[in-house]
C-alpha cells in the first residue's frame, strides 16, 4: 500500500461507517455496486478512485479500467465540491465532467449520505464542547470566506467598470443594446420603405 493509499485508508473507514448506519446509503450502495469514479486533481498525477461494493466504497489511487464517471478540476475547486453540490462548479467551468449524469447523481447522493459530520467526529478526540467551538470557528471561517469573495467580486468589477473603464457598466450595456435595437428597427423601416418605391 503506497503512502497516499494509507492516508485514504481513515477516510473510507468514516465513509463506510456512516454507509453502515444509514438503510439509504446501503441501499445506493447496492445499485451502485461495480461502478468506478474517479476524481483527478488537474495538471497534477493526483487521483482517487472510488470504487463502489454492494456494501462499502474503496478508495484507491489507481484502477486497473477506466472510470465511469471522471471528474477532474483544481484543488481548489474539488474542495468546494466535497463542501457543497458541485453542480455551480461543473456550469462555470472550474470541473471536468464525463460519464453517466445518471450515475453521477446518484454517487453524489451517496456521498451526502456517507459524508461524515466533522464535529461529531471531533469530539471523541477534544470532547462535545470543544468540538462545537471548533465547528463554529470553521463556518465562521466558511462565512468569511464566501463573503470575501463576493467583497471583492464587487470591488473588481466596481473597479473595471467606474475607474479603468475597461468594462462598461450594466446601464451602458443596456443603452447600448437599446440603440441596437432601434437602429435595426430603422433599417427594417427603411428596407420595407425602398421595397415599396421598388428601389433596389
């Protein structure tokens, strides 16, 4: 077992612990049984393969066929999938997809079932209270995060469009596309006019 393997190794235990406890998750796991993911992380060797049983994931850095879903994206972006539903991600770009959609979203709601609950997991190592402080500094730290980058979304953009002029603004954009409009009704007007004096 390679170092990467054996670092996999505690997690698919969880995985197939929370598998176990929940009939929805077995029963996913039974439909499932025999299909390949496989999630690479982009310009890098990294991949995990999770292989589905009739009762439990395996995980392993390599298969011996290929995958029937694949999945590849930055790290980044995988991270925000294992987070929240990676469907936003897959629209704007920020992960490949290939393989059956059908298969796809039934391992994503496998993986919602098996997905383990970080603070309860923490407090057989720190004890209840701590672990419920720990988990509330981490969605405070999530809520910053996300708030940050809308901040600073806005900022760029206020920027692009108000000081460097390198991006019109949503009202110029709409003028513009009025204008459009109105010039191509002119023409049409003009067109039908000449059609009618029989001008050429």
């Amino acid at each position: 077992m390679n170092p990467l393997e054996a670092a996999l190794l505690p997690i698919a235990n969880v995985l197939n612990r929370n598998i176990r406890a929940a009939t929805p998750a077995r029963e996913l796991c039974e439909k499932l049984a025999g299909t390949v993911i496989a999630v690479r992380v982009r310009d890098t060797a990294l991949a995990t393969w999770f292989i589905v049983h009739d009762d439990h994931l395996e995980l392993a850095t390599d298969a011996d066929h290929e995958p029937d879903i694949l999945i590849c994206g930055s790290l980044f972006a995988l991270a925000r999938m294992a987070g929240v539903p990676g469907a936003s991600e897959i629209r704007d770009g920020s992960l490949e997809f290939t393989g059956d959609p059908l298969l796809a979203q039934d391992f994503q709601q496998l993986l919602a079932f098996a997905k383990p609950d970080l603070e309860e997991e923490l407090s057989s190592f720190v004890g209840d209270a701590a672990a419920h402080r720990l988990g509330e500094i981490a969605r405070g730290v999530g809520r910053w995060s996300r708030e940050a980058r809308s901040t600073m979304g806005a900022n760029i953009r206020e920027y692009l469009q108000e000081e460097s002029r390198d991006v019109p603004s949503r009202y110029e954009v709409d003028r513009f596309t009025n204008e459009v409009g109105v010039l191509r009704d002119d023409v049409d007007r003009l067109e039908a006019r000449m059609n009618r004096l029989g001008i050429d």
